[in-house]
C-alpha cells in the first residue's frame, strides 16, 4: 500500500489526470506517490506540483541547493515525515558531495542540534525553519532581523520561508494521508 486512499494508476485515468500526471512526472519518467495521492483531484495535483517547483526548482532561487534541501529535511524531521525526509535528505547528501560533511549534517539535524555544523546564516535559517515549523504563532518581526543580521537579503528570505512553508503543508499531506515511498524512486538526482 503506498498510501490510506485510493490512488489512480496509469492506465485508469482519463483526460484530465492523465495531463496532470504526465505535468507531475520525475526526470525518472515516474510519478511519485506524493503527486499521485492527489489522482482523484487532479486540479490538486497541478497545484502541488507548481508550489513544489516554485519553491525548490525555480531557477530564480538564489540560496544553495544544498541548503534548500537540508532545510526541507530538517523540517521534515521536526514533523516526524519519512517520506520527505528520505527524498530531500538523499537529494541533499547527494548535492553536498562530500560523504563524511554529509554525514555530520545528517548527524546534527537528525538530533535536532544544527549548531553543531553550521553558523552564520546557514545556523539562522535552520533556526528560523524550527521556530516556523514547531511554533508559528510565537514568530515576530525579530525572526527576520536576525536573518538580515545573518547576512540573507529578503529575498533569500522569501525563498527560505517558502521552502519551510511547502514542507509543512506537504509532511502534512503525507502523513495525513499514509503517503509511503513504496513504488517510488527515492531522490531527484540519478545515481
């Protein structure tokens, strides 16, 4: 089972799914359980997949890929998501490219300590996407000063913000909806 509700394969959808799933394919050719638990709502499935592009694909984006996906899995494993912390953290570890400083990453925001790594406005925004994700109501101007302190334009700001924002609608989705990562391809990037 790679999800609680019923999921339409291939085969079965009709002309409106059929232009949604092939809009939500990977560059595997695949559509991932993500996408294909919104089968019975294409519209939805068409929002998801341009809110996910925009936020982590968009070729605007000027924070590091890198750091856009370590910040998408530790606000994956703030909110307890495997599946997005399986895909985002395995298409980090690939993009920093070096095993034993991608080890040390895993390590820190796995224990929920990203100080241990990271300062400066890398330790700001991960500081920031567990204040957003843990207590949203308690954020207050203050939390965008010490990001400017740290460095980051707002533009790089909106970007992070964004990408925390995606992430906690999305582990919600998946977990909402028992979304599993059976059938699909783990990762963005080939092997």
């Amino acid at each position: 089972m790679a999800a609680w509700i019923k999921m339409i394969g291939d085969a079965e959808a009709g002309p409106a799914l059929s232009a949604a799933l092939d809009r939500a394919r990977t560059p595997h050719g695949t559509v991932d359980n993500v996408m294909r638990v919104h089968s019975l709502r294409p519209n939805t499935m068409h929002g998801h997949v341009t809110l996910y592009r925009a936020t982590l694909h968009d070729d605007g984006n000027t924070l590091p890929t890198w750091l856009q996906e370590t910040i998408s899995s530790y606000v994956s494993i703030l909110n307890d998501c495997a599946y997005s912390y399986a895909n985002h953290w395995k298409n980090a570890a690939h993009l920093i490219g070096d095993e034993a400083r991608a080890a040390r990453i895993e390590a820190a925001i796995r224990a929920r300590r990203p100080e241990t790594v990271f300062d400066g406005a890398e330790l700001a925004l991960m500081r920031y996407a567990e204040k957003l994700t843990l207590s949203p109501g308690a954020m207050e101007q203050g939390d965008i000063a010490a990001l400017r302190e740290a460095g980051l334009d707002d533009g790089a700001i909106l970007e992070a913000n964004q990408i925390i924002c995606y992430f906690n609608y999305v582990n919600r989705s998946i977990n909402g909806l028992g979304v599993t990562t059976q059938g699909d391809i783990v990762g963005y990037y080939a092997d």
